[in-house]
C-alpha cells in the first residue's frame, strides 16, 4: 500500500503544468504621437477606432479557432498595412526623394525564430515577407532589392509604388519641406512633429498553446532619407518575443529606440531585474526618453499581462481577448 502511495506521488507531480483552456490575448498599437482630441473630427477618430478594430477581429477569429500567435499577430498587421490611415504598407509616409520604403519584423517567442526586412518599395505586406525570410530565407534580415527579388522568387505579391501614393501623405511631406526650408533660411534647426516623426504598427499575442508572438510594419518617417531604416526590423529594438518573458513592438523614435535596445529591454528587464510585464515596460520606455526618445509600445507574457506604455500625446492601441470583446483606445 506504502509502495502504491509513493508510486502515485511521483507521478503526480510529473504531470506537466499546462496553459489555462483556451485563453488568449491579442494587443495591437497603430503608432504614437501626436494625437489629440481637439484635433480630430468625429469621422476621422471613427475611421481610426474601426481601423483597428478591422485589425483585433483579424487576429481574434485565428486565436478563437485555436490558431497560432505567430499568424494571429501577422494578420493583425497585414490588416493595418491595408489601411491607408496607418503608417505601414497603404498608408506608407514618404521620403525626401518622394518614394515610399517599409520596414517590417515578426518573432516567434516559442523558437526565437525571427525575420525582417528593410527598405521595401514594391511589398504589399512587408510583414508577410518578413515572415517568409524567417521561414525560408535562412536568414534574420534581408533588405532593399535582393529582399524584393526573394519576395518575387517566392510568388509573394509586388505592387507598383503607386499603390502606396495617399494625397495626405504627399500633403505631409511637402509640410516638412516647406518648415524645413524657412528654419534653414532662419538659421535654425527644424524639428519635426512627433506626429510626422514617427508612426508604426505592431500586434503581440498569446494563443491557446500557451505561445507568444509579436510583429510590427511601418514606413518610417516622412521626410527620411532614402535608406534609412528605424527600430522596427531591428531585432531587440522595435521587435522582441520570448515565451520565457514577453512579446513587444515598439512605435517611436526609432534611432533612440534602436541605442536604448526598447524591446528587448523589456524581456531583459524581467528575466534579470525580476520586474513585472507592466514595470519593465515602463523602464524600458524611460530608458529612451532619457536619450531623447518619445513613442510607446506593446507588451504581452504568457500568462495574459498586457502592458501598453507612451509618453507621446496619444497611441493608437487596443486589445482583444477570449470573450471577444474588443476595446480600442486613442488618447492618454
């Protein structure tokens, strides 16, 4: 009898702990700013809130179905790229050179497999392609026309760069021109809105697995110089999920978020500094204001914790979960 106890014991605490049944998470941001209500009109923070809510019902119906966070979090994205109110893929900012070029990332924090891509012009969906050269490439990170002709040898769709042309991000440019052009005549420095600085959108989830992703698309900055590539594709920097700590996207400031290594932070602030989801992301984020960086960002663990910290006017952002209950958020 003592033999059966003993026996019973061991194998009940060998039974492996498993994820909560069916509980799932997906967090989605749709850029930083400035983002005021005086600002808006009625129509204009409508076609925001459905915007991103076009983007949590993507990823929801795959989470519901017992899909994966890796496609949960792509579909989101692709769904904001789509939209021409977002700073990713249709609604892509231009350049100085009046071109548009799209950075994206995805990771998955199951297997840290990670890819991205840079300086795109003809993608549809950068984040498609970012997962393809994770998935296929062989490599992390690929850019400008060998990332275009890897997209093309792998029948992923092209478009020509007129798909991306908005009236109102042609309009911007040549704003930040114009204010360029008097402060230089003034003598001085001009510095850009943070509205017109920054923009991107990203996505994390958890699905029933109990696994984390996260992915993240953006055109830049308007006005960039051709070539110039931010946070979002850099690894630890705009990009980051590990199932031992966190999933984060990053919107802001890239080249501040790029030195204070933003997402990354996040995940190394829990696993080395014992800090909560929502304390580590808040570090993170002081981090690069500290150098001079504005912007927020996303963050999800394993058990369903969601942080969505920014020091910028407003963030984009909003989160879905089991019940399917879809809650978008603009202002501070």
């Amino acid at each position: 009898m003592r033999s059966c106890l003993a026996i019973f014991l061991i194998v009940a605490t060998t039974i492996p702990i498993m994820a909560e049944e069916n509980k799932f998470v997906l967090v989605i941001h749709g850029g930083a700013g400035t983002i005021e209500r005086n600002t808006m009109t009625p129509e204009r923070e409508k076609e925001y809130r459905a915007g991103l809510e076009r983007a949590l019902n993507a990823g929801y119906e795959i989470l519901k179905r017992g899909g994966a966070s890796l496609d949960a979090t792509e579909a989101a994205v692709r769904t904001l790229e789509d939209d021409p109110h977002f700073n990713a893929g249709k609604g892509a900012v231009f350049t100085s050179a009046g071109t548009n070029e799209m950075d994206a990332a995805i990771m998955d924090g199951k297997t840290l497999r990670a890819g991205a891509v840079a300086s795109l012009k003809h993608i549809k969906n950068p984040v498609s392609l970012a997962r393809l050269v994770m998935e296929k490439s062989g490599h992390v990170f690929m850019d400008g026309d060998g990332a275009e002709a890897f997209a093309k040898a792998n029948g992923l769709e092209l478009v020509d760069q007129k798909y991306f042309f908005t009236q109102e991000r042609f309009d911007a440019l040549q704003r930040v021109k114009e204010k360029q052009k008097a402060a230089e005549r003034a003598g001085h420095t001009y510095i850009m809105n943070a509205q017109d600085r920054h923009g991107t959108v990203g996505a994390v989830a958890l699905d029933q697995g109990g696994n984390i992703a996260a992915a993240t698309s953006t055109g830049g900055t308007t006005n960039k110089r051709p070539g110039r590539i931010g946070d979002t594709p850099v690894i630890g920097a705009g990009t980051y999920a590990n199932n031992a700590t966190c999933a984060a996207s990053c919107t802001g400031d890239g080249e501040y978020f790029i030195r204070a290594n933003v997402a990354h932070e996040v995940s190394a602030l829990m696993e080395h500094g014992g800090m909560s989801l929502q304390e580590a992301a808040e570090t993170a984020l002081e981090r690069a204001k500290k150098i001079g960086g504005e912007g927020g960002l996303i963050a999800l663990d394993r058990h369903g914790n969601f942080a969505l910290p920014f020091n910028s006017a407003g963030m984009y952002r909003g989160h879905i979960d089991a019940t399917g209950k879809a809650v978008v958020e603009i202002y501070r």
